[in-house]
C-alpha cells in the first residue's frame, strides 16, 4: 500500500473506532451489536501498522495486491454483517408473533 493509502486507512479505522464508541455512549448501538464494528476498526488499524502481516495474509490467500486483500475482507465482514443482522432479524420476529399471540389471548381472557 502507498502512503496516502495507508494514511487513509488508518483514520478509517480510528475513526470507525471513535463513532462506534460515541454511538454506544449515546445508546444509538447497544453494546452487544458493537463488537464487531469494533473488531473491524481494530483489524483495519492493525493491518495498517503491520504492513507484514497484510502482506504474509495476501501471500496466504493467493492474493496479488494488498488492496485485493483488505477488499476480500471487506466483502466477507459485509457478507457476516449482513448474516447477523438476519439472524437477529428472524428472532426478533419470532418475538414479535409470541407476544402478539399472548396479548390476543390475553383479549380474549378479558371477554
């Protein structure tokens, strides 16, 4: 990675870090659901400042160019991100139709 690409980088990764920080103290994102922003701006900084380590992983993957790297990881964080949020999703609706079956039960006890 160039310099410029680097730089740019590592305030991406600081600054996920920072806005996911102050989106848990104002209570916007509950902490559990933080976790993994956080990861991902600690893996970007991390890959940042180990040069070694993006370049050992790209060798690893088969990868040609270190963007193509951090590129791939973009796309499979996307793709588990998006995995999550469905599986809590489903959950969530599940809760949803118990609870309107109870309070419907519930109308029908009070009749």
């Amino acid at each position: 990675m160039t310099f410029h690409q680097r730089i740019f980088a590592l305030a991406m990764g600081v600054g996920i870090f920072v806005v996911i920080l102050e989106m848990v103290r104002r209570r916007r994102l509950e902490e559990e659901d933080s976790f993994l922003w956080l990861i991902i701006g600690l893996g970007i900084v991390v890959f940042v400042l180990w040069q070694d380590l993006l370049e050992w992983v790209t060798h690893l993957i088969g990868a040609t160019a270190q963007t193509t790297t951090i590129f791939i990881f973009g796309l499979v964080i996307v793709i588990l991100i998006n995995l999550y949020s469905s599986v809590k999703t489903t959950k969530l609706r599940r809760q949803v139709k118990e609870l309107a079956q109870q309070v419907a039960l519930l109308k029908i006890s009070e009749k």
